[in-house]
C-alpha cells in the first residue's frame, strides 16, 4: 500500500520529502466535533513530513536481537477534521501524534518481521555492533 511504501522509505531513509501521512485521532477531550468526521465519526490529520532522521541501536538479549529505532521527524500539519484550540494544546498533540505514529511503524515492522524480511537492513546492524551474536545466528 501507499501508506506501507511511505513508511518503508522513511525506515529506509530514502523518502523524498515531503512525504504525506494521515493518521486517525483518537477520541480526545480538547476536540470539539466537527462536520469534517468521516461518516463513522472519525477524526484524522495529515501531515507532511518534511524531514526525518533515523537513529538504530541493536542489543542482544534473551536470545534475541532488540533493535531500538529512534525517529525524528519535522512535520507541518497540512489538515485536521476537528477544531481545537492550537497554541493551547499544540504539545498534547504532538505528543499523540508522535503515539499514533509510533504505533503504525511498530504493527509495519511487526508485519515485515512475520514475512521474515529485512527490508530495512537489521541484519546489517546485527552484523556491524552485535557480530559474535549475530555470527551463532546468521542461518535462522
């Protein structure tokens, strides 16, 4: 899909800006409704992410390789579907938009790990930072 190409490219480092995201809200206190709902009530923002930087850090524990992935993205906000109070509660949103985000790339990995892919180069950081590890592992 659109949305898994993007998220690929942004893991990969090899979007090119910017790249267009939306991403469904949920249910929030400081959202006054709006006639911008889709039909089920939904509210949604798009973004455009105007750059990104991707940081990845690989351990070895329990018999496993952990991979912790630290993104920083600067966005602009290109559409909402509810009315708030933005000077107000910029920084609430921030943080959930950085949530929802957060969640989409997990299930994406989680997605590509059960089709036993590596589109995203782990193994290459496993071999790099992790090779006595990753030398007993290489064949699973």
């Amino acid at each position: 899909s659109r949305r898994e190409s993007s998220l690929l490219l942004l893991l990969q480092q090899e979007a090119k800006p910017p790249v267009t995201f939306t991403v469904r809200m949920p249910s929030l206190p400081f959202k006054r409704p709006n006639k911008l709902q889709n039909v089920k009530g939904h509210d949604f923002i798009t973004l455009n992410i105007n750059d990104s930087k991707r940081n990845i850090k690989v351990r070895y524990k329990n018999n496993r390789f952990v991979f912790d992935i630290k993104m920083n993205l600067n966005v602009t906000l290109a559409e909402r579907t509810f009315d708030m109070n933005m000077e107000k509660e910029k920084d609430r949103l921030s943080a959930i938009i950085a949530e929802q985000f957060k969640k989409e790339v997990t299930a994406f990995v989680e997605k590509v790990k059960k089709e036993k892919l590596d589109p995203f180069g782990f193994g290459w950081y496993a071999r790099a930072y992790q090779y006595e590890h990753w030398k007993k592992n290489k064949d699973r």
